[in-house]
C-alpha cells in the first residue's frame, strides 16, 4: 500500500520540491516527489520504517512559501498518476531555506556569518547570472574557483548537488566596510561575523549604512519617517508592533519575502508612520545577518530605503562582484486572494510548459522559446533569439528590426496573461484595466477591444477645464485659488503628464503625492461608509475634470482627507460595478479580468466584491497585476 502525502502548490516553481527531493536523500528514504502546477505529491510505502521520522523532519526543513496551501495524506492500492511539470534550471532569488540559515548561525559551519549562503532550493543566484543557460561559467562568479570542500560538497551534498554558485568563507565573495577614516574586509568567520557588529552598532547610535545587497543598494538607519520602508529584525516583534492577519504574519515570513502594506499597532511606530506602512522582513544573506545583530542590541525595527551606489551614508558595506539587482516584489492580501501588486523579484525569471512561435517583449523583459518551454526573463540574459514573429509593448523604444513586428498596448497584454494564467484564452470575458487611466475591455475570443476608453486628461490646463464643467464651476476655482493659493499654484504650473492621484495627493497635502500615498491614508478612515465623488460619468465615460472638482469642494468644506482618500476608491468601485454590469449583460459573459496597480486597494477591492462578487472574477495568480505581466499577454497577440 502506498503512503500519499499532497501538498497545493499553486506554482510551477521548483524549489520546494527540489528541496524535498534533497531532503529524502539525505535521509535515505525511497520516495517519489512529483509536481504539477497545482501540487506537490510525496509518494512512498506505507509500512517504510523510516517514514515517520522523515515526516517529522520535514516539518522543520520546509520554509513558508506564498504558493503552499494546505496538506492531506492518504493511503492507496495502486500508485497514483500525475502528469509532472518539466523543469528548465533557473536561478533563484529568494531568501534562504531553514537548512542554510542554520548552516550561517553554526560556528563549527565553512559558512559561518557567510552572507552569499545558498544552494540549489534556495538564495540569490539570479543577481550572478549573465546569460543562459545557468552555470558557473556564464555567471560572475566564474571568477572564484570552488574550494575542495565546495567541491566535495558538489558530488556529496544533496542540497547543492552539482550547485553551480557554490561557495564558502575559504573561497567566497569577501565584504569590506568603508568610512571617511579607513577600510575594514572580512574574509574569515571572526571578520564577516564583527563586520555585521560594527555595521549595526552604527545604525544604533544614529548612523546610516549603505549596503550594496544583491539586489541593490539599501540605505539602513533608525526608523525616521513614513517613507521608509520598515524592516522588522524578528519574526516575535511583528505582533508586537504591527497589526495582521495569519496570511498577513505568513506572507511576510515566506521564502519568497514580499513588501507588504500593514497597519501598525504600536504607539511607537504609530507615531513614525502612521496607521500603515510598508513592512519588509529579512529577505537576503546580508540583511538577515545585520538584523540578528541589530536584534542583539535591542533594535526590533530600522528603516531602509532602496538607492544606488551614489547615496550618501556614514558607511559603506560593499563587495567587488557585479551583479544584476531585480526590483522587489509587493503583495496585496484581502482574505482569501491575494496577488503581487509589482515588482521582477522571485517571479521572474518563469518558465511555461509551451514553447510559442513568437517573442514576446515588454517593460525590458521577453519571452523566449527554449527547448520545449517558454522562458521569461530580461533581454540582455539571452545571447540569440530566433523566432517566426515579435510582439513588442508599444511604450518600448527597442527597434526588433524583424520582418514580422507587431505592437501591443499595455491593456491588452496584461488582460491576455490573466486570461492565459486562467486557461480562458478563446472565451469571451470583460476585462477592466486600472494604472492611471481606467479602460473598459471586451475579449471577444479573438482579441482584446477597448470599449470605453479613458477621457483625455490635461493636467497643465486641469483648471481651465474644471472650469467648463458646468454653472459655478469657474467660481470653484476661484474659490479654491483664495482657499489654497500655495496649492494652487502648484497646480497650475504642473508638467502635463501629472496623472490624477499625483494632483490629488498634491491637493489633499498628502507626504507621498501618489497613489500609494492616497491608498495609505485610507486606511486612516475608521468610519462604515464615504461620501460620493463625482465621476461625471458621460457616454460611459469617466471625468477626471469632474473627480477633482469634487474633490476641490470637499477640501474648502474642510472635509478630513482620510475620508476623502477613502471615498475615492468607494466612488471608483461604484463605477467600475456599474459599467462592468452593463457590459456583461450585452455581452453575455460573466468572466471579468482586472489589471492595473490600481486595484491593490482595500476599499476599492471590497467594494468590486461587494458590487461583482457574484460574478466571475479573475485576478492574476503567479503574475503582478501591474505592468510586468504584460510580457506574457504579449505572447497572444
């Protein structure tokens, strides 16, 4: 009798698996681990002896991951069929499985305080990577040789069996740490580990670090101001401090480490940031090593902010490898979905079981035929593409100069990618897209149409048009030039192509003049329900002009911001419910697809909940619904 044990997996990344596979090696233990984008199966005899230990172990090896669900065994006569995923070898950039944390906090470890610790299930290996295919030779570390050791451990470690990145203290990247009087290099266990000391008793008496990270530069200091980006040092303070939900508390925990948006619960970091933050937990080697000695000292958050190498700081912690940094990864949670907001970061590079006739190019990424899969990456990891067709976004300046060139627009391909992540490519579907300009879609099976386009907006003339609107609108603005002249003369000599969340931060007096600085201070708002912005809807068609008008008579009425702030994504839900009904009921579907940053947005999600929640709505799953998912859309033009 076989012994079943499932896992949801809703990925086709590998390394949880790889790392079980190298696990079971370790312990001996016959057993079959398969995958396919929805699962990963554990299949062994029920009555081998060493089962349970291995089960048990399991618990402690496996780290979190934003794509586990839940789990369930159970026993069967005949062994059971599943159609695996192939896997293309792709480099990683996640942060650290328990295993090689374990190894850089054990003193008797070649990797003790070793910040470039990783292996084949684990760490940063993209940011090396120069091109394809993945190995030693066509990264940046081709330039240090693998010690015996690393060797040995090459053809007797299943964790980094055949790894191509690895390295150790003896024949490793070294650190060194500058300031304005001299250079300290760590190159031993007793230097990395008093480098990390020094770098965050710094940070504790007031000082800033700049730390060239592998994915890029991250200015540290004491938490300051609601700009920053707050990095949590343990996992026990997050509850103390912040508060979440257990998928919230997961999400920041994963292997995967996005940048979450969290309310804050402490008067203390109420008091820095406000009622919500950006909250980020160690994610690399290096930052996970200066939070345990900021941890050591007390400090159970600092602030951070990503910049380049130019940034001025008390000090610097730098190596001499080039490497290629990849934005990180945001994500938006609301119950039971959730889907990354933006960011390239443990999301790409991806492969799809397909191999397309046609490139793909988008936002610098592409999508390339390798073998039997399609492969997505940046442009410059691939030394020679060959294809029938190329399908650019139409914002890209890059000139294919093929003979079979055709352009998207970026509504169309992020609608197609949710569409194909749903295998609904084919199927008529009303899509809403939502950046800075709101689009109405209809797929029609066939291609993507664009039913109610965005109004033209002006925003060097915003006052001139608001003016317009109607009776006493040009008293609107006379009004609010005598309410708010320093804000209206802001306004009025804007570049034109301010977007309206800019110009509306900017009105309300908002730190962050943008979106996200609007969508902060709405969860400021404790109130049950907003008042109703005027969206002046015309043919269908939304008026920015009309938004900020009403927006122009709140703020003289000296209506609070919050609940401004709230309002609009109220309003907005409002109007996205009410055209995307119309459009069903013509069209005759009931699948609608949402993309667009915009809709990373707590107010504006439940009110489409509560507005379409019937209906069937599609959110992206392994993609961000922000722009990079345009790149796979872009495959099915």
């Amino acid at each position: 009798m076989y012994f079943v044990f499932q896992l949801e997996f809703n990925s086709n990344k590998t390394y949880i698996a790889s790392l079980i596979k190298a696990y079971a090696k370790t312990k001996e233990i016959d057993i079959e681990v398969l995958q396919d984008t929805k699962q990963i199966i554990l299949i062994a005899n029920r009555d081998d002896s060493k089962l349970e230990s291995f089960l048990l172990g399991l618990e402690e090896i496996l780290p979190a991951s934003l794509y586990l669900g839940k789990s369930r065994h159970y026993f069967l006569d005949q062994k059971p069929t599943i159609s695996a995923i192939s896997s293309y070898n792709l480099p990683h950039n996640i942060a650290l499985c328990p295993t090689c944390q374990k190894e850089m906090f054990d003193i008797s470890s070649p990797r003790y305080y070793y910040p470039f610790t990783s292996c084949n299930s684990c760490g940063e290996g993209y940011p090396f990577l120069e091109h394809y295919p993945f190995k030693r030779a066509n990264t940046t570390m081709r330039f240090l040789q693998p010690c015996q050791s690393c060797q040995k451990e090459q053809k007797e470690n299943p964790f980094r069996e055949n790894y191509p990145l690895i390295s150790c203290i003896e024949c490793g990247i070294s650190l060194k740490m500058v300031d304005k009087k001299s250079e300290r290099y760590a190159n031993d266990k007793g230097s990395y580990k008093k480098l990390f000391e020094v770098s965050a008793k710094a940070i504790s008496k007031g000082k800033t670090v700049l730390v060239k990270t592998l994915n890029g530069y991250r200015k540290f200091f004491k938490a300051s101001n609601s700009n920053n980006i707050l990095l949590m040092t343990s996992a026990n303070s997050l509850n103390t401090h912040l508060m979440m939900v257990t998928q919230e508390f997961n999400s920041l925990l994963s292997i995967e480490r996005p940048i979450l948006r969290v309310s804050t619960k402490s008067d203390e970091l109420k008091e820095i940031y406000g009622s919500s933050t950006l909250v980020k937990y160690p994610d690399d080697g290096i930052t996970i090593l200066l939070a345990k000695e900021l941890l050591n000292l007390g400090l159970e958050y600092i602030s951070y902010i990503e910049c380049d190498a130019k940034e001025e700081a008390d000090f610097l912690v730098d190596f001499d490898i080039p490497i290629t940094p990849q934005t990180d990864i945001r994500l938006f949670i609301n119950q039971d979905t959730k889907f990354f907001i933006n960011g390239q970061r443990a999301i790409f590079p991806m492969s799809i079981e397909k191999k397309f006739p046609v490139v793909s190019l988008a936002h610098n990424l592409i999508a390339v035929g390798v073998d039997n899969s399609t492969i997505i990456d940046n442009i410059d990891k691939f030394e020679s593409i060959k294809s029938s067709g190329v399908n650019i976004l139409n914002s890209e300046e890059y000139e294919s100069e093929h003979s079979n060139e055709k352009r998207f627009a970026q509504y169309q391909g992020s609608m197609l990618a949710i569409l194909a992540e749903y295998n609904h490519i084919g199927e008529k579907a009303i899509g809403v897209h939502f950046d800075n300009s709101l689009y109405f879609l209809y797929y029609n099976g066939k291609e993507v149409i664009n039913v109610v386009p965005p109004n033209p907006f002006e925003a060097d003339s915003m006052f001139e048009h608001i003016s317009k609107l109607r009776e006493g609108s040009d008293r609107l603005v006379a009004n609010y030039q005598k309410h708010f002249p320093e804000i209206y003369n802001r306004l009025n000599n804007l570049s034109g192509d301010s977007d309206i969340f800019t110009i509306t931060a900017i009105m309300l007096g908002l730190k962050d003049e943008s979106f996200e600085g609007i969508s902060a201070k709405a969860l400021e708002f404790m109130g049950k329900g907003g008042i109703q912005i005027d969206t002046h809807v015309k043919d269908n068609r939304f008026d920015n002009y009309a938004f900020l008008a009403s927006i122009m008579s709140y703020q003289i009425a000296g209506v609070e911001a919050s609940l401004v702030c709230y309002s609009i994504f109220e309003s907005f839900g409002d109007y996205i419910g009410e055209i995307a009904t119309q459009l069903m009921s013509k069209t005759k579907t009931n699948t609608v697809t949402f993309s667009g940053e915009t809709f990373a947005n707590q107010a504006l999600f439940a009110r489409i909940q509560r507005h379409l929640g019937m209906r069937r709505l599609l959110f992206p799953q392994n993609l961000p619904i922000g722009k990079e998912s345009a790149v796979v859309g872009g495959l099915f033009i």
